[in-house]
C-alpha cells in the first residue's frame, strides 16, 4: 500500500533506512487489514503498535542526535511532533481497538500516512536544507 520512493529521501543514509522501516510496519498493518483470515486481530493490533511506538523512540533518537549534531535550529519544533507522536501511541485505548478493529487499522494508517507526508516530507527534509 505505501511504497518507497525517491522523493521520500532527505539525504541522510541512516534517517532514510529508519525511515523505510517506518514505511514497513504501515505495510505490516494495511496487510492485516486486507487479511480476512483473521477474525480476531487484537493482539496483531498490539505487536504493530508496539513495534510502531519501540521504533519510533529508536528513530527519534537518532534523528534527534544526527539534528544535535548538525546543530540544526529547528530541533525543538522536532523534538515537540516526535513527543507528541509518541504520546499519541502511549494514549490509545484499548478497548476502543477492539471495539472495531478494522477501523482501528485504518485509523492508524492514517496516522501513519499523515505523518509521512507532512513530517518526513515537510519537517525532515529541512534538516538537510540547513547545512
């Protein structure tokens, strides 16, 4: 569903992997969407999440320090959304997952898919605009 492509790249080798990992747990959750063998997706629900958050604190670190290091004026403004993504993970409810698991997925894709386009597309590729 979500497909890699050049214009996805901000120019940093390291962020541009973490970043594809990112692009492969979306892919873990839209195929267990489309995966109408399940009839019981939590728990599935909950390793996507959790490799999701686990991942994200990883990248964000990293991102955090590469921006540290590069002494990038925008890191607070960064540092703010990778928090805020975090805690946006740290708040779900999990009854309302399993409530409607399909709409949860999709919820989550969009979560997902937004924060690609306005995050990596957007915030990131400043990063690299500045040295």
């Amino acid at each position: 569903m979500i497909k890699w492509k050049e214009e996805y790249k901000i120019g940093v080798e390291q962020i541009d992997k973490q970043h594809q990992k990112l692009f492969e747990i979306a892919n873990e959750a839209y195929e267990l969407l489309k995966n109408d063998f399940y009839y019981d997706k939590f728990d599935r629900i909950i390793e996507i999440l959790t490799q999701l958050r686990d991942y994200a604190i990883y990248h964000f670190k990293s991102e955090e320090e590469y921006m540290l290091s590069i002494n990038y004026k925008g890191y607070p403004a960064q540092k703010e959304a990778h928090d805020s993504f975090v805690d946006k993970l740290n708040a779900v409810k999990l009854d309302t997952i399993d409530k409607n698991q399909n709409q949860y997925i999709l919820e989550l894709l969009d979560f997902i898919i937004n924060w690609i386009s306005n995050h990596i597309l957007g915030s990131d590729k400043l990063i690299v605009s500045q040295k």
